[in-house]
C-alpha cells in the first residue's frame, strides 16, 4: 500500500542530507576524510559550525567558509576529470581520481616524481586555485598516472587548457584551448 509505514524510502531524503553533511568529498559514505590534513580542517569546521546556534553570526561565516572549500574541491576535481577524459579515460577517470585510507602508492620509486610533477603543476598551471594548498590526495592521483605512463602528457595537457595567468586576470571557457 502507498500509504503505509513500512514504506523503506520514506526516509531517503533525510539519508541524502546526512550523507551531503558529512560527505567532505565526492563520494557518498567516503570515510576518509579524516585521513588527510585538509580533510581534517573541513571536518573540524563542519563540527564547530553544528555546534553554534543557526542564526548566529559565525554560523553563517563558517557555513559559507565550508560550502566555499567544498566547491573549490568540487571545482578541481571536476578539472582533473575533464584532463583525464580528454586523455582517453572516460570510463576509469572517477576511480583514477578516487582515493581512500586504503590507497596505496604503486611504487616507492615513483614518489619523487609524482611529488615533482604535482608541485610542476601547481606552479605552473591554474588546475588548482592560488590559494589551494596542494592535497595529499592528488598524490595517489599522480602516482596512478605514472604507472599508467600518462603522467606527462597529462601535464601538457593540463598546461593547455589551464594555462598559468599572470594573477587577477581570469579565463573563461572561450579563452580556453580548443581539446
């Protein structure tokens, strides 16, 4: 019966919310997010922010601190898939860009290289905003295209389509590099 109480999705909203608040990343139920610094940082706003009244001042300055950083990660993230689908990795671009406590770094040796290819593409590239501060996660990321012997042509890739301005001045997608 449609009226019925036994109904399992009647909470399913209410499970879509909870699940939107205490997800840091993308990834519903993702249980890391205590894992790494800047996950920390979110985590202890998030909580900070549940425990001030609602019509406070700095309620609604944290709640907008929180919603602005999840955008900027929403924002980056959604800029390596697009590199990472224009490099051919349509179906494998969510689980190369997935990490979890359980990641591991394929090969110890690729650890300097995928350092120095991240640190290249902070400053030499827009594919992270000025004021990100370089996440552990796009390690794994890296290291992942390594082994995948996709980490350079990633990086030019990168450098195309987020070419590095001089700061204040802004791209817009039809100043962008045709892909």
């Amino acid at each position: 019966p449609l009226c019925s109480n036994n109904n399992p999705y009647a909470s399913f909203g209410a499970t879509l919310a909870r699940d939107e608040e205490q997800n840091l990343w993308s990834t519903p139920h993702d249980m890391t997010h205590t894992e790494a610094d800047d996950d920390r940082v979110l985590y202890n706003m998030i909580v900070v922010r549940n425990q001030l009244d609602k019509d406070s001042e700095e309620w609604q300055k944290l709640n907008y601190d929180i919603y602005t950083l999840r955008q900027t990660r929403k924002e980056v993230r959604s800029r390596w898939k697009h590199i990472l689908e224009d490099l051919g990795f349509q179906k494998e671009a969510d689980s190369l860009l997935s990490v979890t406590k359980l990641s591991i770094i394929s090969d110890s040796q690729n650890m300097g290289k995928a350092r120095d290819i991240l640190l290249k593409l902070s400053e030499e590239t827009n594919i992270f905003p000025t004021s990100w501060e370089l996440s552990e996660r796009y390690l794994f990321v890296v290291d992942r295209l390594i082994a995948l012997d996709a980490a350079d042509e990633f990086f030019k890739m990168a450098s195309v389509v987020y070419p590095k301005r001089p700061s204040g001045e802004r791209v817009d997608d039809s100043q962008k590099a045709p892909q």
